[in-house]
C-alpha cells in the first residue's frame, strides 16, 4: 500500500545520486508516496506532515543484504572453524527442533533488528522451511519483517533432492543405514514448494509489497535439473527474482564436474537458467568461461565475504566479475556461521579482503566500489532497476542517517572510506524503508525493541537443551561428512579456476 504522507528529513548532509557523492551542504529531503520527491538546500522545503530534523546527520542509501537464513538467528555463535560442508548439517540437523509460532516471529525479529540498526533496509530472507510447509508459521516470519519495517523477500530454499545426494562418494562415505534414514526424512514436494511461491505472490509481489517473496533454488546439486527449470519458469512467469547457492566451496566444483562433466554455473548457462534478476549466492570458485556465462546472461554474482571468510570457503575474483560486466551484489549469509548481519562489517570485509589479491593495488575493491556493490548493486540483483540504492529524485525512500559527532568520522575526511571501514552501527540513529521511518532517535517505531530482546533471551534459554540435542545427533554425520569432504581434496578442477584460497604447509598449492 502506497504511503500517502509526506515526510520532510532537514539538515542532513547526504551521499548523492549513482556516484554516491558526498554533498556536506545541509539539505532538506522531502518524500511522498514512499518515494524521494525533492531535495534541495535546507530551509527550502515546508508543508509536510511530518518533519524530522537530521542536522548533524549523514544519509546514506539503505543496504541490501542479498543473503541472510532467518532459520539460523536462534544458533548465532554455536559453531566455528568447521568449512561448509560439514557446518551445514548442524543447521538441518537428524533431529529438528520444533518451534512454535511466537518463536519463529522472535527468530526472525533477530535478523530484522540487526538489520535495521547497521543501516540495512532490503534483505533477502532464504528460510528453510523444514519438513513440511507450514502456513502458520511462515505468516509469523512474514509479520515479523512486517513490523520491524524493514523491506523483506522471502524464499523457502526448494529442492526435490536429499541433503545426502548433493554430494558426491555419498554411498562410500555414508553406511547403509545412515544413508536410508537420511534419503527417507521427510520434506515438501516439488508442488508443495511452487504452490507457495505461487500463492504468496498474488499478495506479496516484492514489486507491490514491502515485505513480499522471491524464488529461490538452494542449490543446483540440490536439485533435479527438470525441478531446477520448473523453478526458473515460475520465476519468468511471475516476474520474481530468482537465487541460489552455486560454487561457495572448492568441493562443489568437484561436485558439478563428477554430476555434469563441467563446473556448475557453466552447467546452468548450458541449461538456459542464467537470466537477469538471478542471484548466483556466493560464486567464489569460478573460471573465465563461467565469468563470461555470468555477463553475457545479466546474472548477478552475490559476494558473501564475510561468511566465505569464515567457513574458509575462499575469496570470489571480484575484479574479475566486474571487468567482465558482471553485476556485483552483497550478502552477510545467516548468523549460525557468521554470527552477525551486519551489513556494514559485510562492506568492510569485501573491500578488505580484496587486497589478498595479488600485488597491483589498483585492482583491489575500494571502500566506494563495495558500498555500490551493497546497495546499487543489491537493487539490480533483485529486479529493482536503479529504484533502489541511491539518494535521487524519484527513488524509493529507502535511506539511513548515520551521526557525524561520533569518533569514527573525527576528523571527516573521507565519509565513504570512513563508513565502509570504520563505521559499524554505533553512529546510525535513523532509518526510513518505503518512506516510512522505521529508526528515529535512535529508536525503532515499529516495536518494543527492549520487551523484544529480553523475550529472546527467555525463549532461547527455554530451547537451548534442544539445540545441544540436535547438534549430537548430528555426529555420525559429520564423520561420514569429512571424509568425502576429504576424499574430494585429492581431486583436480579446472587449471584456469581462480584460485580462492591460500595454501598452507600442509594443503599444498590451490586448486
């Protein structure tokens, strides 16, 4: 629903237009209709419904975090130093925990407040939803991100095959009675999967709703390739973005060459799946043919630094994409691996990890080309075209204001490289998603952050014995886990692959 009041923002200073220029003039910002219909010097504009005063305040354009699990937010900081294929069946554990309504819309506030408060105003929320689709709970997700006021797509993470069958050697790795039990669990049908995208976009479009939904893939090994490009027709039919997890880890290359005779996204662009407002989600192993798929299809390449940091997946060739043409978006990934959303820690490390790449520092991302990547970039990567990611006449009122009397732009030099760098969150005391003002004063409108918090506190504690459970269920799997993980260690992919990883003593030369 169109937000039909006007709200006048006075006196900040402001990030402007698709450069993202600084403009340290105070300035008056007036929107309407969710949308920026003005700006001018401050004290130029008058007559709207609501005025907020931002003298001493620097606006910035929304983040757009591509990539967050709001299924993780519960087991924030329960593992660490295990690499992606191992990590991950501590998330979809044997033995699930079950939660109730009130729960999952607590879960998800998580990632929402997180959010908001470290000046992310879109997010792409990739939700398991588990072994059966259940309405009720998925409502309670939806009206959570519908409260906090932050701008949401949801997806539910499809795929028509057994977390078992995306890896290869699984019946060498696997003993016979894990492998039964594990291919036996049950899970959502292909129709149960469609049927929701398909219902929710009749009300929830993201293009018509603040808080809508997207498709998502989870990933192609996941996938039967007929399921995969069901999933890419109702993408097209109904207009959506469209996302999956392709190439995170070294493992996958092997994967995609022992499931299709070549890497997967050279797999996908022979299959017709790449198209724009396609979201390749972390894209970190790639070779030149693959960089090539990618700009000659309009698919976007998401970058997830700080995850792919974490779980020692490797750093994506950055430079390279973008050389090539390629659309660069951001993603923070979900809290169970990284502990944090925070998008601004997101745009740091993207840049910062850039400089491991080679010697000639004019190829390293610079704080200016993350901060694009992070909003223009995430804009585009989700079919909104330039509405999104910049401060201009026209574009969607989706905009943070970051204090400039705090110690990390003391002395302002450089506001870009000084928020991209330094800033984490502590600065920022308003947000406005859809032209609604979501922070002010540093205070959320749209809840009761402090009754929040403390309710999470309690609900966790009231689950923690659970999650202990579930993670000890998960043993033998992890064993039978590392030693395919292992086994496909000794096995080559491509010599023109981009190596994503630093070698050390004992692993040898990558890849």
């Amino acid at each position: 629903m169109t937000n039909a009041r006007t709200t006048l923002l006075r006196g900040a200073t402001a990030l402007l237009g698709e450069a993202q220029a600084y403009d340290a003039r105070p300035l008056d910002v007036l929107v309407a209709g969710g949308r920026i219909t003005a700006i001018e010097p401050a004290g130029t504009v008058a007559g709207a419904d609501e005025i907020v005063e931002l003298g001493g305040r620097m606006l910035v354009p929304g983040l757009v975090n591509g990539h967050q699990h709001s299924h993780e937010h519960f087991q924030r900081g329960r593992t660490e130093n295990l690499p992606l294929e191992l990590w991950q069946h501590l998330v979809r554990t044997r033995v699930p925990v079950p939660l109730t309504p009130r729960q999952v819309y607590l879960r998800t506030l998580i990632g929402a407040i997180e959010s908001l408060r470290t000046g992310c105003t879109t997010l792409v929320d990739d939700l398991a939803v588990g072994a059966a689709v259940d309405r009720e709970r998925i409502d309670a997700t939806m009206q959570a991100y519908e409260d906090s006021g932050i701008r949401a797509l949801v997806g539910f993470a499809m795929m028509d095959k057994p977390i078992i069958d995306n890896f290869p050697f699984a019946d060498e790795a696997f003993p016979p009675g894990l492998a039964a039990e594990l291919r036996a669990a049950p899970r959502p049908t292909q129709q149960d999967y469609l049927g929701l995208v398909r219902d929710l976009a009749r009300t929830r479009h993201p293009h018509a709703s603040r808080v809508g939904v997207l498709v998502s893939a989870s990933a192609p090994q996941r996938c039967t390739d007929a399921f995969l490009m069901q999933v890419r027709a109702v993408a097209d039919e109904l207009c959506l973005p469209l996302i999956t997890h392709v190439q995170e880890t070294r493992l996958q290359v092997v994967t995609g060459q022992l499931f299709y005779g070549v890497p997967i996204v050279e797999h996908l662009d022979r299959i017709g799946f790449l198209k724009p407002a396609t979201s390749l989600i972390h894209a970190v192993w790639l070779n030149p043919r693959e960089i090539d798929a990618l700009a000659r299809s309009g698919a976007t390449a998401q970058h997830n630094p700080w995850s792919n940091l974490l779980l020692g997946s490797g750093v994506q060739p950055v430079r390279e994409l973008l050389e090539a043409g390629v659309n660069v978006s951001l993603g923070s990934d979900g809290s169970c691996s990284t502990v944090t959303v925070n998008m601004l820690n997101v745009l740091g490390s993207a840049a910062a990890v850039s400089k491991l790449r080679g010697d000639r520092q004019d190829r390293w991302l610079s704080a200016r080309e993350a901060l694009r990547a992070g909003t223009i970039g995430g804009s585009r990567a989700l079919g909104f075209g330039d509405a999104l990611g910049a401060i201009r006449v026209g574009a969607i009122a989706d905009l943070v204001g970051y204090r400039l009397d705090t110690v990390t732009f003391a002395p302002l030099t450089d506001p870009v490289r000084q928020l991209v760098y330094a800033e984490r969150g502590a600065g920022l005391d308003f947000s406005m998603v859809d032209g609604r003002v979501a922070i002010a004063g540093g205070r959320m409108r749209g809840i009761d952050e402090a009754a929040i918090l403390a309710e999470i506190e309690s609900e966790y504690r009231s689950l923690a014995g659970q999650y202990e459970a579930a993670e000890a269920s998960v043993a033998p799997v992890l064993e039978a886990a590392e030693r395919l993980w292992r086994r496909s260690l000794a096995l080559a992919i491509p010599a023109d692959t981009y190596a994503a990883r630093l070698p050390d003593a004992h692993s040898g030369p990558q890849p």
